[in-house]
C-alpha cells in the first residue's frame, strides 16, 4: 500500500516542485527543470564515417611512437595504444585483429619497419585485409600545469589503409587526428598508481573516440 502511495505521490510532488520553481526564477528556470525531470532521447545519430571495418576483416593495427614517447612509457606506447584500440574495435565492429603482442615483438626487433609502407607489413607479414596505422604525436600523464599534477593527454594522426596484393593497389580510406584527454575538467593529483590509471582511461577515451568513427552510433545531445 505505501508503495502505491508512493507512485500516486510522484506527479503531485513534481508538479509541486515546479511550479515553486517557475515562481521564484521564472519560465527559464521551469524549462531547465523539465529538461532535467524527463528522460530524453537517446542522443543525435552519427553516420560512420567508413565502413570498411566489417564483420569477419582481419585487421593490422600498427602504432608509431618515437623514442622519447616509447622510453617515458617503458617503450610499451605503441603497445598499450593497440590493445585497448583492438579491445575496442572487437567489441564494436566484430572485426578479427592481429595480436598486438605479436605485432609489439615484430617492431622491438625490426627497428628499420617504418622503411616499409603499412599497406605492405600488413599484407605480407599477417596477410590482413585492413590495416590501421596510428602515428602518436602526444602520450603522456604529466599535466601541463604542474609536474606535480597528472592529466592524460593522447594526439595521434589515424590511417585506415587497405592491404591489397600489391603497394600501387592500397587505398588510403580514411584519416582524421583523434585527441583524448582525461580528466577532461581538472588534473589530479600525483599518487602512487594514479598515472597508470590516467594512462589507461586516457587510452580508453581515445580508443572509443577513434573506432567511433566506423560505425553508426547516437552523441549525447
């Protein structure tokens, strides 16, 4: 009985509530509380940008770091970006991905593969249909405010190339400048474990920024 009570009371209570809030600020106060009382929509559709990343594709992704960003990050930059990326495109796009492990360990003991096009190590070395190519610019966890403060901060230059028979037959399909950064309001402070936690969610942020762009999907408003 109070249960019921308590669902007959809801509007009531509601209508109350804002009809003491359009008296005391006015109309533009009634129409914020009403955006923040009822559930609104799911957002604004976004096409995909491409749609080569299907169902059932074998997919290279392929990281570019320079020394200074591999050495900061234990010269584990390219391979923390491609994991969670493939993570990502996994859950979303259903794609099969080359292992980064695998991919990590052919770049640690081939320092000359950046002489070769993507296009060609994906093909040749892992036979893969696509392959996306990730040139870092940022990646780090030092605020800019302060060394004492963290915040992560991820630029990279993203390619989406086919790995056709040959290079004169690759195709460049897609490529756009993805950014991350987390926290987006204020850094943190700096404490023992927080900069592996700001490294991966900065990550994370930019993984879903980026495989984003191949599917459909709705934006907040």
């Amino acid at each position: 009985m109070k249960a019921n009570w308590s669902v007959k009371l809801r509007p009531a209570v509601l209508l109350g509530l804002l009809v003491l809030i359009t008296g005391l600020c006015g109309c533009g106060a009634l129409s914020y509380a009403v955006q923040m009382l009822v559930p609104g929509g799911k957002g604004k559709w976004v096409e995909a940008q491409n749609e080569a990343l299907s169902e059932g594709k074998k997919v290279l992704i392929l990281v570019y770091a320079d020394e200074t960003i591999q050495y900061r990050h234990g010269q584990l930059a390219r391979y923390y970006t491609a994991s969670i990326v493939a993570k990502e495109m996994q859950s979303k796009l259903k794609v099969e991905v080359v292992d980064p492990g695998e991919v990590e360990q052919f770049q640690a003991s081939d320092p000359n593969w950046t002489d070769r096009r993507p296009s060609q190590i994906g093909r040749e070395r892992y036979d893969a249909d696509l392959v996306l190519y990730i040139e870092l610019q940022e990646f780090t966890t030092a605020a800019e405010e302060s060394g004492e403060l963290l915040r992560g901060r991820i630029e990279g230059n993203c390619s989406l190339f086919t790995a056709d028979k040959s290079d004169s037959e690759a195709e460049l399909l897609w490529q756009k400048k993805v950014k991350a950064v987390y926290p987006p309001d204020i850094p943190q402070v700096a404490e023992i474990g927080a900069a592996e936690r700001i490294r991966e969610e900065t990550i994370k942020l930019f993984a879903e920024g980026l495989v984003k762009h191949f599917y459909g999907h709705y934006e907040p408003y």
